[in-house]
C-alpha cells in the first residue's frame, strides 16, 4: 500500500513539474507587430538623428551587407553607417511593409522600402531580427538591394 501512494505521490509531482515547464503558445501575429515596432524605432535613430541609438538596435555579432562587402559586428557596423548620421537631414529613410516570424518565435525576417531624402523609392531593406537572450530583438542580418523597372518573374 505505501508503494502505491508513494507512485500516486511521485504520479502526481512529475505532473505538476512538467506542466509548470511548457511554455505559453507563440502569437506569431503579435511577434511580428512587436518587430515591425522595434523596426520601425530603428529607423526612428536616422530620422532623429540619433547615432547614440542606433548601435543598440544592432547584435553585437550582426552583420550587414555593404555592397559586396560584409560588415562584421556591430562595432564595424557602426562605423561604417556614422557617415550617414552627420549631416542635419537624413539621406535615407527606411519603413517595414513585411514581417515574418518563424514559428519558435526566434527569429524575424523584415522587409520594405528604402527611400532618398526626397522620397524618391531607391532601394529595399531585408533585416534578420533575433530575440537576444535579454529579450531585446535586434538585428542580426541586413541587406539592401537596388529597386528595377523589372517585369515580376512568373512561375
């Protein structure tokens, strides 16, 4: 008999234990708000003119594509994009129109238009947005890429 309560007892414990361990379902529909959100902050830093900022939007193991040249960290990052940051108006603005989430809510794909200090559509944006184990979602990866008259490729 004291088995008995004793495999009911332990039933029960590991029970809770493991039902105290599950996690909370991922609103990929809420993530991708909150990174659209935390996108858009970041293009805030350009538009302020805030380079203090800017780093912080940025992993420190990040990088950003240059043209053909890769951008390692976000030291290297920072100071390749200061430039950007010296004159009084911004010489670009960028703006999410896409966010995806994968499904473990880990990571964030965000894409959109990038335009000239005119206004004038110059290129697009493609940033990989990870949840750092802070909590903080920033940029892993980004890249830009010129805009064209191209015909859309039919499947």
């Amino acid at each position: 008999m004291n088995r008995v309560r004793c495999a009911i007892v332990a039933g029960a414990f590991l029970s809770t234990v493991v039902a105290g361990c599950t996690t909370a379902p991922i609103d990929p529909n809420a993530i991708a708000r909150e990174v659209g959100d935390r996108e858009r902050a970041f293009a805030r830093t350009m538009a302020q003119r805030d380079f203090d900022s800017f780093s912080g939007f940025i992993a420190e193991e990040a990088i950003f594509f240059n043209g053909r040249e890769a951008l390692r960290g976000r030291a290297a990052v920072a100071q390749a994009w200061r430039r950007f940051y010296t004159g009084k108006d911004a010489p670009f603005s960028w703006e999410p129109d896409s966010v995806e989430v994968l499904s473990s809510g880990t990571l964030a794909l965000s894409t959109g238009p990038v335009r000239d200090g005119t206004g004038k559509l110059i290129a697009r944006f493609n940033s990989v947005w990870r949840k750092d184990p802070d909590g903080v979602w920033r940029v892993v990866f980004d890249r830009g890429s010129p805009v064209c008259d191209c015909a859309p490729a039919t499947p």
